[in-house]
C-alpha cells in the first residue's frame, strides 16, 4: 500500500507563494538551481517536519519547475511523501550505503541529480553556512562546470515576514504554552520532584490547549534553586522546598512554528531583590513593546529595554530577543544595541529577557510577539507577574 499524503498545514497555494518569493531572489541571484539544507527552511518550503537532517538532505528548488525536488535518505522518503504537499515523485530517497561511507555520502547523490537534471552549466545556490567545509568543497569540485555560489540565509530573511495564515499557526502555539506554565503553578509543590513536575509540564504541551495539539516538543528548560542563574539546564534530580525559585522557558509547538514563553515562580513570598529585578525587567519589558512599530529599528527595541532596566540598578548582558517562527529561532534579526534590522508588519519575535546576573541570581520574562500595523501583539495571555505557589 502506498503512503498516503497526510493533512497540510497550510494550502497549496500558501507553499507556491513562499516558493515564489525564493525564486524571484534566485532571478536576482542568477541561480537557476537552490539547494535548500536548512531543516526550518525546507519546513517552511514543504511542510516537512520530520527530523531527519541529521544526515545529508536537500530540497532542490528550481526555476523551471513549480514544486521542488526532495533527495532524503530512503528510510526518511515515505515521510517526507506523507508531509510534505510535492508529488511523491518529487521525493527521492538515496540508498543506504551512502550512509557512514567513508567515499560517497547523500551529498554526491543530490550532486548527481543536479548533474542529471540539467544543472551541470550556470549558477547553483547552496545554503554553505550550514555546511561543513569538506563538502562545499565537494559541491565546488563535482559540480562543475557548473558555478556554485553561497545563497547565505536569504530563504531565513524571506520567511521572516509572516503571512496570516502562519500568524494563527503562532497563536495556537501560544496558547498551549500558557498551558504548559499554567500547569507548572499546578505540579509545582514542596516535595514534589522536579522530573514530575517537568513530565506533568510537556504531557500539557503535548496534550496542547484549545482543542489545538501541540505537535512537537521544543527545548525545555527548568531551573530552580539552588540554580536560578542558569539559562539552559535541564530538570535535576532534586525537589522543590519551601522558598524554591523556579525560572521555566517552555515553548507552544504547531506544525514546526514555536511561541516561546518565559515564566519566573517562587513557591512563598519572594526575595526583595527578585522583586525588585521583577519590577525592574517589568519596566523595561513595557518600554521595549512601546517601541516596537514598523519603521522602528531592532537595536532601538533594546535600548529601550536595557535604559529602563538600569534604572533600577540592574543590567541585561545578553540580548533582548530574536527572530522566531519555525524552530525557535531565526538566524537574522536580534533586539540587540547595534542591530540595524528595520520592523515591518507580521515580523514575529521572542522579546526574550531571562536575566542571568549573579551565580545567585537569575530571573525569566519573556513574550512572543508579532509586529502590527501600529504596534506589537503579545501572542501570551498571562499576566507579567511573578507567579506566586
């Protein structure tokens, strides 16, 4: 029995329209042949979200046909038939002795199909800053005579203006994460062991929230006393007491599009000094939204933030936030002092102010947001407060 093509995400013509804004900067580029590598950008292409780019894979996009080509390992190809909205034909899984090869690897096998295909003259793109350098050196050598040229993170910049249809996507995400925190007030009680109070947390994420199912998990990360100061640890194996801090950094996931959300709470009165860090990233969160407006710039977002912030006698080392969408993170524009990155409508962020000062102190806020006509759009529902157990 052939694999079935599964539901999509979005309709056909959602993809043509993406697909359309690559190639006309492929027009611009003079490349007749892209290689997409990375796995949010062929997401973003295709629809697919399985996680198989652990080993070489690309969507070929071209400018002579309407839907791209997928080259995949063969055990990922029924997959990528069930995802993704290209005919099945357009999926070519290349034959397990490519895999731990010493010689040869799936990168010769899309190598060859280009070649097969007529692209063995002229320019092709390539994703390189994903790549290792051994093989873009392979492109450079096999490829020819064909000119093979860096495509950078145009396909990134591309998908980061949202349509509508992938804004309702990012709300649904942020409702199941407000889930996810609000089950954490819930689970999260003297004695109750940080591994069930995590398991309890992502059942909810995946469980999802108004009858939407979260449909991955992202990274989770629980960090609570003695190791509030920590941005990107795990769950310990320890338990809540009385006077726990806990900061949570969870995120709502819908067909690969992420609403991530930060959360400080504190089981008993908190510290002074957590609230009055809390009182003071509160400030600067509300300044940093005033802000944000099309024509505005990223490092003026900052700014703001960081100038209101110290105000109350704390700083913010890292950055502010970043673009989100597919995957967490986009690699383009920061809320960073210095980025010159200019806001336009259905631009989409984490404003992302987990504060890390001491080895004793650390603190989380944080909200996704879209960029509108006039202003932001926080895409949470929760109050901006610590949350008291």
């Amino acid at each position: 029995m052939a694999m079935p093509q599964g539901p999509q995400a979005f309709p056909r013509s959602e993809y043509l329209r993406r697909l359309a804004a690559v190639k006309q900067e492929m027009e611009r580029r003079d490349v007749g042949a892209l290689v997409v590598v990375l796995p949010a950008n062929i997401t973003y292409l295709t629809g697919y979200t399985a996680k198989s780019g652990y080993v070489p894979q690309g969507l070929i996009v071209s400018l002579n046909d309407e839907e791209p080509t997928f080259i995949t390992r063969r055990m990922d190809a029924p997959a990528a038939v069930h995802q993704m909205f290209v005919d099945r034909d357009r999926v070519i899984g290349y034959a397990e002795s490519l895999i731990a090869n010493p010689d040869k690897d799936g990168w010769d096998a899309i190598i060859d199909h280009l070649l097969e295909a007529g692209f063995g003259k002229g320019n092709i793109g390539i994703e390189e800053q994903t790549l290792s350098s051994q093989t873009v050196k392979k492109f450079l050598a096999r490829a020819r005579p064909a000119s093979v040229v860096g495509f950078g993170n145009a396909v990134c910049w591309i998908r980061g203006i949202k349509s509508d249809l992938e804004i309702a996507l990012m709300r649904e995400a942020a409702a199941i994460a407000d889930a996810g925190m609000m089950r954490a007030k819930e689970v999260m009680r003297p004695g109750v062991s940080e591994a069930d109070a995590a398991a309890e947390i992502i059942a909810q994420l995946v469980r999802g929230a108004g009858g939407k199912q979260g449909t991955d998990v992202a990274d989770f990360t629980l960090c609570a006393s003695p190791r509030t100061s920590t941005a990107h640890i795990t769950w310990a194996e320890d338990e809540f007491t009385n006077g726990s801090q806990i900061n949570i950094e969870l995120a709502g996931v819908r067909h690969g599009y992420t609403s991530a959300l930060m959360r400080t709470f504190s089981i008993g009165k908190p510290s002074d000094v957590l609230q009055r860090l809390h009182e003071g990233e509160v400030a600067g969160l509300e300044a940093a939204l005033a802000v944000v407006k099309p024509g505005a710039i990223c490092g003026e977002v900052a700014t703001a933030f960081n100038d209101t912030l110290k105000k109350f006698g704390f700083e913010k080392e890292s950055r502010c936030g970043y673009a989100i969408g597919i995957d967490w993170t986009e690699p383009t524009a920061s809320f960073k002092i210095g980025d010159p990155t200019i806001l336009k409508p259905n631009m989409t962020f984490h404003l992302m102010l987990g504060n890390w000062i001491d080895e004793d102190l650390g603190y989380a806020i944080s909200e996704t947001l879209r960029v509108t006509d006039v202003g932001a759009e926080t895409f949470s529902a929760l109050p901006h407060e610590i949350i008291q157990i």
